[in-house]
C-alpha cells in the first residue's frame, strides 16, 4: 500500500522541503580561495546585516536534487530504493514585517510569488506541480518551527512543500558574524541557527563553521562546510554542508548563495528516507518597491493567519470529496476505492484515518444510527469490545452525520477506533474511521474533528476532472542605483 502511494500520480510530488534538503548537482561547490598572509589579514570587516521591517528583497532560488529513496518493504530487510530527481524554482519579492509578539528571535515577512514550480521524477515517472494563482501572496514566520500560510485559504501539502525549502532568506542573515573579523578568521555556526536556516526540528551534533575568504570591490566572499546531526519531520537526518556566499557592503545583505547539501535521512512513518546530494543557487536583491507588496495592510504588519489557513488542503478528484486537516496528517493512498492517511507526531505514529466515499443512497432511505452500529459491530469482529459513544449530528456544512466509538483489541494491542457516517442532502454518503492505541488519546488531541467538521463532497462532474497547472508569472526588474551596482559586480 505504502507503494501504491508513492506512485499514485498526485502523490509522486514527495515533500519538496524533504527532497531540497540536500543539494544536487553532479559536482559539489569547489572552494579554492586562499588567506592572504599579507597586512592585509590584520584588517577587520563587519558583516552586518541590515535586517530591519520593510526590508524588501526580490529572491531567485534553483533548486535540483538526485539521488535515491530508501522505502520500507513488507519484507524485513528489504528496502526499495528507486532513483529520484527534482528540480525546483522560486522567483518571490519578500517584504520583512514586525513580529506581532515583538520577541527578536522571532521573525515574520509576506511574499508574493512570481514563479513557483517543480518537477520531480522517482524511477522514471515525473510530476508538476506548481503554486495556485490565489496563493500567490504567502505570509512566512519563523519562531520554534517555520510556519506558511495563504490569507486566501489552507494550502495544499505540494503547494506548502514547495516553498518550504531550506536556505530560508528570512534567516539568511543569521548565518553571519557578531562584531568584527579579519581575512581567514573562522566561526562557528550555532545549532539554532542552523536549525532555523535549514529548516529541521532539532540539531544534535555540528561542526558546521564558516570562514571570511576575501573582501574585494566591496564585497565578501564567506565559505561555510561542516557536518551535522539532527532530527528532520521526526526523523534522523545526516548532512554534509559546504556553501559560498557574498556579502555586499553597499547592500548590507547576503546577494549570492551557492550551496550543496548531501544528506542521509531514514524512513518514518509516512514519508520514505533518502539518500541525496542537492544544490540550490540562490540571488537576493534588496530592492526598493515591490508593486504586489504595496497594500497598507501589509506595510502595517498586521498579517495574521485565521484557524483554517493554518490547515491544509486535501483535494481528492479520485474519492470526489475535499476536507482540511492539520499538519500532522499525511496523505499515504488516494484512490476511487479508498483514501488513508496517517497522524505523525514528532515521528511517533498516532494514528489513522481511512475515508471511503460509498454509492448514493434515496434522501427517503438514511441510515439509521443503530443500523451504523451493526454494520461496524460486524466489521470489527472479534476485535470488538464494546461501544463507548453514538451519536447523530447536523454539521454546520449542512451534512449529517452518525458518530460511533467502539473498544477493542488488535492482537495484544488495545484500539479506540471512531466511526463517521456522513450524508448529504442529496444522498451523497461516505465513511470515515479513525483508529488510534490506547494510550495514545491525548495526543491525538481531537485531530479528526477538522477532517469530519470541513468535509464537502465534490460535485459528480468534478469528481472526474484534474485542475489546470497554474500560469506563472515574470516579475518587473528593479531599478534601484544599487541594485544596478550590484549586477554590474555580479
């Protein structure tokens, strides 16, 4: 099954944040530059970011990445291990808010995208995937975790995987030094930092460094490698890093980055590991307008997510039904007999939910409460033990719904599973099941209610149709006297 979901078409686009964490291209960044031993040496620079809100950059950021993914089989001690390539391009002007708390760790900017697209091709088969006209304006914080979400609605997970890389440009900045240093000078790059820039949920070990190279017409070349461990969407990851960036002086900002990740990540629950190298090459322009990022709203900072943007958006043209769910769900089968998915929390399997949309049935013929419970009493079979809650409901979507918590035991293992009947005034039916281990309740955390609260059927044309790939846009050149200077120099 877990096969069938990493071929089905619409889930060949594996997270883009997983797969660009490791930069691709045949040959690794080649650093040849050397320390002039000359007086020279003695001199000090300060690479001082200016940071501030209102800050606008307009980025350009290649990403590829080839390597393997390692898939776990029913078999023990086997893997599968198909060749995977991706490439990636973003093309966003980025303008730096406030932090609606004022902490200064905290940081916060909107976008508005351009261009953003993929392609990603796993042992010969390849998908598009491309960011939605009205998700084009994306507001992006960074606290203890990174956080995407559209002011027009949920994303989709391929539209927040696709922006969700690393090399964050709202972070950028902290890569460089505190105070002064010299031509050959060296500094170690803290594990907050790195996980912030990177994108990770924890960094162990790290011997990640970077060092002043040279300083010439105004701008420094700084080189950054070493190796770390960490902990990626639950996971264990390795990665190798080794970067070259520039720094402008008459910018005050990071302008170039070309950057190689070779990383080593295993399997979880809903994703497979990999084995990758990737390189992503990154432009930042600081430019002084930006048309799209011009609303007042915006220029005030007062940009805040609603409960359900900070939902995700799953639309199956096979199940014909779309619905919202938080973050920790995955999607790992969709097909027109039957859509699974799976709770990961912190790389512990939670849960799963198994949605199954069944034939229309008269509006004079609804199922009745009882009737449910018979069909699940005899579904579960011997592993049932007894019912817990039952309940009709009318959902403010205008479905009704019948709700059934049943008891039992798989094997050695005690199992709450709920049951949803849902129906449409139209006759429309389906049945969502969620199943979790004993134990396990509280971080479950009434992850299903989102599901069964935002569910719609699909009409039956739209059951049938796949949405068009989003145009994408060119951004107007910007025309700042520095900005000329900057390509000249470039």
């Amino acid at each position: 099954m877990y096969l069938m979901y990493l071929f089905d078409k619409r889930r060949l686009l594996l997270p883009m944040a997983a797969l660009l964490l490791g930069t691709v291209g045949s040959n690794p960044v080649v650093m040849a530059e050397t320390s002039d031993t000359s007086a020279a040496e003695h001199k000090t620079y300060r690479l001082e970011s200016s940071k501030g809100p209102q800050r606008i950059l307009r980025v350009k950021a290649l990403l590829k990445v080839q390597g393997k993914l390692q898939i776990k089989s029913a078999e023990k001690d086997k893997d599968y291990r198909p060749p995977v390539k991706a490439k990636s391009k973003l093309y966003y002007d980025e303008l730096v808010l406030a932090p609606h708390d004022h902490a200064r760790t905290n940081r916060r900017a909107v976008r508005y995208y351009y261009v953003a697209e993929a392609d990603v091709g796993i042992d010969q088969k390849s998908t598009q995937s491309a960011l939605s006209e009205s998700h084009r304006k994306i507001v992006h914080t960074v606290g203890e975790q990174r956080n995407f979400f559209s002011p027009k609605g949920a994303l989709q997970r391929d539209e927040l995987d696709l922006l969700d890389i690393p090399a964050d440009t709202l972070t950028v900045h902290e890569l460089l030094p505190v105070g002064d240093v010299s031509i050959g000078q060296t500094w170690p790059q803290n594990g907050h930092v790195l996980r912030r820039w990177l994108g990770l949920d924890k960094v162990g070990h790290s011997d990640v460094k970077s060092q002043l190279i040279s300083v010439e017409n105004e701008r420094a070349t700084v080189r950054l490698s070493g190796h770390l461990t960490g902990i990626a969407r639950g996971v264990e990851t390795e990665m190798d890093l080794i970067a070259k960036y520039h720094f402008d002086f008459n910018e005050k900002h990071i302008t170039r980055l070309i950057f190689d990740i070779q990383e080593k990540r295993a399997a979880g629950h809903a994703e497979p590991g990999f084995d990758v190298l990737a390189r992503i090459q990154m432009r930042i322009q600081p430019i002084s307008t930006s048309t799209p990022l011009a609303d007042f709203e915006l220029a005030q900072g007062n940009f805040n997510s609603t409960d359900n943007a900070q939902l995700i958006r799953f639309h199956s043209t096979q199940g014909g039904f779309e619905t919202l769910h938080d973050h920790r769900w995955h999607v790992i089968l969709d097909n027109d007999k039957t859509t699974m998915l799976r709770l990961v929390d912190d790389g512990d399997l939670i849960g799963q939910c198994n949605l199954v949309k069944l034939p229309n049935t008269p509006k004079s013929q609804p199922s009745s409460l009882s009737d449910f419970q018979e069909e699940i009493r005899k579904a579960l079979g011997q592993n049932f033990g007894e019912f817990l809650e039952a309940s009709e409901n009318d959902l403010e979507s205008g479905l009704k719904t019948n709700r059934v918590v049943a008891a039992g035991t798989v094997g050695k293992l005690s199992i709450r599973w709920t049951y949803y009947q849902l129906l449409s005034p139209h006759g429309m039916r389906a049945t969502c099941v969620f199943t979790t281990e004993a134990g396990k309740e509280d971080r479950f955390a009434g992850a299903d209610e989102a599901i069964i609260q935002t569910f719609s059927f699909l009409p039956e044309e739209q059951s049938q149709l796949t949405a068009p790939t989003p145009k994408t846009e060119k951004p107007p050149r910007a025309e700042t006297a520095q900005s000329k200077s900057s390509d000249r120099r470039s």
